[in-house]
C-alpha cells in the first residue's frame, strides 16, 4: 500500500510543491530480457571487399569478426528490432504490454526523427497510452535509460517500465570508410522493469555523466555548415558517422576504468563482490585494459564483440540477454552494467538482481 507523502513545511504551505509520492520498501526486478539482431551477417571478409582492410587488422586491433547490419529490403529496420527485442523481453517477463507504464527506447539511429521510435514500439506491442520517449545518449542509451527507469519505479510513480537500447549504425555507415566500417553492427535488446515488495533489489550505485566539449569527436553532421571549419571535408561528410578513433580510444581507456572504480566505491563494495560485469562492445582491448587494471576474473566479463561488432546501444542489453538466457545472471547476484560513448557520455548501473 502507499503511504501518505511526507509532510515538509513546503508541502504544508503549497500545493504546487508536494512532493512525489513515494513507495517505501519498494525494490526494482529485472522480470524479463530479450534481444534482437538482423539476420544478415557481415564478416571482416565481407567488409574488405568494401574498403581497404583485412580480417586480421580488424581481428587484432576489435576482437571483431563479424557483425549484424539491417536489411531494409526485407524490412528490417531500428524500429523493427526495438520492437522484437521488447517483445521477447516481454515474453520472458510473463507481463502483458498493456500493463506497461512506460516506454523508453535508447537510441540515436531512430528510422523517423518524429514520433519517437518508442511511440511506434509502444504501439506495436499494444502498450495504450503508456509514456513513450527516446533517449539519445549513444552507446549509453539503454545504462541512461534503464537507470532513469530505476528509478522512476523505485520513486512510486510508475511499476513496469520496458526498456529498449538499440542502434542500426548501418544506416548512417560509409563503408567505404574503413575508420567506421569495421567497428560498428545493428542490434537491439531489452528488459522489462517491475516493482517489488523486496527492496534489497535494484540499483545500489549508479552514475550518468556527458561531456558535450568532446562531441566532435563522433558525430554525424546534418548538413555541410555543421562540419566544423579545421575537419578535412573529404573525411567528413553530411550523413555519414565520423569518428575520431583514437581520440575516443583515449577517452574510452580512461573513462572505463575511472567508471568502474567511482561505481564500486560509491556502492562502497570491492571489485570481487562483483558477479558479472555487463559493459559496453566497443573494441575487445578497450575491455581488456579494465580487465587487467582490476585483475576481474575472466568469467566475470561477457564479451561477444566477436559476433555482433559494436552495437552502440543495443550492446550492453544483448550482452544481457545472452547472460540470462545462458544461466549466468542468478538471483541474488551483484552486477556491475557500464558504458561510454558519443558525446561524449559515459554511465555505470550496479545491480542487485
Ligand atoms: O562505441 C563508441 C565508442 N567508440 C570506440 O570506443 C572506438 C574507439 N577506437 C577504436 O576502437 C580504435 O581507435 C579503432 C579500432 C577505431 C582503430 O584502431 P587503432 O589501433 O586506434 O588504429 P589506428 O587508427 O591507430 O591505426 C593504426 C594503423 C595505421 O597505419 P600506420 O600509420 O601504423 O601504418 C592505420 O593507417 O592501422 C591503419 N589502419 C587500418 N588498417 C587496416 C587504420 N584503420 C585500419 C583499418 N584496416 N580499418
């Protein structure tokens, strides 16, 4: 049952500022995940025939081998696997899409720039009138979102929450371009967020951060005035993702590791209390410098860049979905979910599940 809002001196004398209602007690489950890929596969094969690379330079320097890229001639689309992967995730979850409050779909790769890829989702799934908005923080799309869910759950305003990260990279790709064409794949996964009467579940730290004075670093300009005046115009082009690799290879490295320890400390436990840790596909030694600063068990870290590629968004939920789906993520555990990316943004979520 709810209990009564608590009375402030503010709340007393007015009512624009009463506080929101609060649930105590309330913890936060993850009732439910699923994901979804499109079926065409690109190997590095595949993509040297397009520009001038090889399957052992990719190999070496991501850890990748292959990747999913959307085909639009069968219908595949961003909106097509946000819609499947919450689907699924709602499957496993056993709750109907119409007892959902809200929608969240992180995503900056939306197939319509108006509505929100997470109206056209919660329409598909038949969520009525449930809240629906995108988040755009790139490859920290589904760690901003699900901790935004988190919390609006654990605050009492909402009780079932699906979240979906996803991007089709693809369709702002030149893969004529090796700087990008290696990295990137289209993927999407998700999780349906229920209240619980048991609070020991849910986020035990969490850290959303950006740093906007980096954003030139991976951007996809509009149109030929966005492009900024020192960048080699034959590099950077309207439409296409620009990505200053090293550069956000540094950025990456650091922000990491820097993530990884703030979370562990704010949550006031040690990097062995640790379970699983769920972190963002971007390149496979960008995850092993982490691995090696903190001296984490191999079994601790799940890594399927070798399959998928960097998903952006939907990497982070498929690398979820894979872990419960296999049986590595139990009740009880402890799990540690990070990501970084465009922005540039960065964004940690410690879980008890
Ligand atoms: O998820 C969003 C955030 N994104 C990331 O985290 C990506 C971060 N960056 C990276 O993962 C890496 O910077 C890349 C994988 C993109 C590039 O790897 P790198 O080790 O930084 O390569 P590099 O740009 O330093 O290039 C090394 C060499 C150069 O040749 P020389 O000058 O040593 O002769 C490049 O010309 O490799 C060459 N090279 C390539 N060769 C074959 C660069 N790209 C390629 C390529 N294929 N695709």
């Amino acid at each position: 049952m709810n209990q009564p809002p608590p009375t402030t001196p503010a709340a007393q004398t007015s009512a624009k500022h009463r506080p929101l209602p609060s649930v105590p007690h309330r913890g936060v489950r993850i009732a439910g995940t699923g994901m979804a890929v499109p079926e065409r596969v690109y190997t590095n094969a595949d993509i040297a025939t397009l520009c001038e690379t090889s399957d052992e330079w990719i190999y070496q320097r991501t850890g990748i081998r292959q990747r999913r890229i959307c085909d639009p001639r069968k219908g595949e689309s961003n909106l097509t696997l946000c819609t499947n992967a919450l689907r699924n995730a709602l499957e496993a979850s056993k709750i109907p899409a119409a007892q959902l409050d809200a929608v969240i779909v992180g995503t900056i790769t939306s197939d319509m720039k108006c509505p929100s890829t997470a109206c056209m989702v919660g329409a598909a799934l038949g969520a009525g009138t449930a809240q629906a908005f995108d988040v755009a923080a790139a490859c920290c799309g589904f760690v901003y979102s699900m901790n935004l869910a988190h919390d609006l759950i654990r605050v009492g305003t909402h009780r079932t929450i699906g979240v979906v990260g996803c991007d089709s990279v693809s369709c702002f790709t030149d893969f004529t371009n090796r700087n990008v064409a290696i990295l990137f794949g289209d993927g999407a996964g998700a999780a349906v967020l229920h209240a619980t009467d048991d609070a020991t579940k849910g986020v035990i730290a969490q850290i959303n951060k950006a740093d906007g004075t980096g954003w030139d670093n991976l951007f996809v300009p509009g149109w030929d005035q966005q492009i900024p005046d020192n960048a080699d115009r034959q590099v950077v082009v309207p439409g296409c993702l620009h990505m200053n690799g090293k550069e956000v290879f540094k950025f990456a490295v650091g922000t990491f590791q820097n993530l990884i320890k703030e979370t562990l400390d704010m949550g006031q436990i040690k990097v062995e209390d640790v379970d699983m840790f769920v972190c963002h596909q971007s390149n496979a030694r960008i995850i092993q410098a982490a691995v090696d600063r903190f001296g984490i068990a191999a079994t601790k870290v799940y890594v399927n860049i070798d399959r998928f590629g960097n998903t952006s968004a939907g990497s982070v939920p498929i690398c979820l979905d894979e872990l419960v789906k296999a049986g590595r993520i139990r009740e009880g555990m402890v799990i540690m979910f990070v990501a970084f990316g465009a922005g540039l943004t960065w964004s940690s979520s410690l879980w008890q599940v």
